[in-house]
C-alpha cells in the first residue's frame, strides 16, 4: 500500500498514512534484527531492543494516529521516560565495564 501512495499520483494523498506505514516498516525491520541478535548472540535477547520497539511504536503513534493534544503530551512523556530509561541502562553498563576494569589486574 505504502508503493501504491508513493508511485500511483493521487489527488489526496494522507501523508500522515504514509509515514504510519513506513514506522511499520521500522518496527519489523527492528523485530527481524532483534531475533537475528537473538540467535547470533548464544539465545541471549539484550533488553533495550525492547525499549528501541517501543520508542519507535510510541513515534509512530504521536504521528499517525493521534489528534488529540492529551493523549499527544501523555504519549510524549511516555516516550521521554522510555529514552531516559534507556540512557540509565546505557550509563549502567558503562559504569559496570569501569568498576571491572579497575579491578583487572
């Protein structure tokens, strides 16, 4: 449907379709890569392919489905909480990876 709206001139074209359908294709682009890490990396499934997911789902939905300016600014701190608990999770291992440095001898 995306190629039909990109290659087939319309009168009224919904942009805001249009760009639902290509986070569409963000979000199972994301999946196949999160199940390819998941057997590249012995079954092990790192937990912020969850928070990349739902950043992008939350994205999506600001822009393609919602109008009305609540649900807008709920969605907007919903995706500001899951940005800032990815960067904890990141400052995390980073600090993990100095404490076991430091204590490699």
């Amino acid at each position: 449907m995306l190629f039909y709206h990109l290659f087939i001139p319309h009168d009224r074209i919904e942009h805001y379709n249009i760009l639902g359908e290509v986070f569409f294709i963000f979000l199972y682009i994301e999946v196949v890569i999160a199940i390819k890490k998941y057997f590249d990396d012995q079954y092990h499934f790192p937990l912020r392919f969850f928070f990349y997911v739902a950043i992008t789902d939350v994205v999506r939905h600001i822009i393609a489905v919602e109008k009305d300016p609540f649900q807008i600014f709920g969605y907007c701190i919903a995706l500001v909480g899951l940005i800032f608990a990815l960067f904890l999770m990141d400052l995390k291992k980073h600090k993990m990876k100095q404490i076991k440095e430091s204590f490699d001898i």
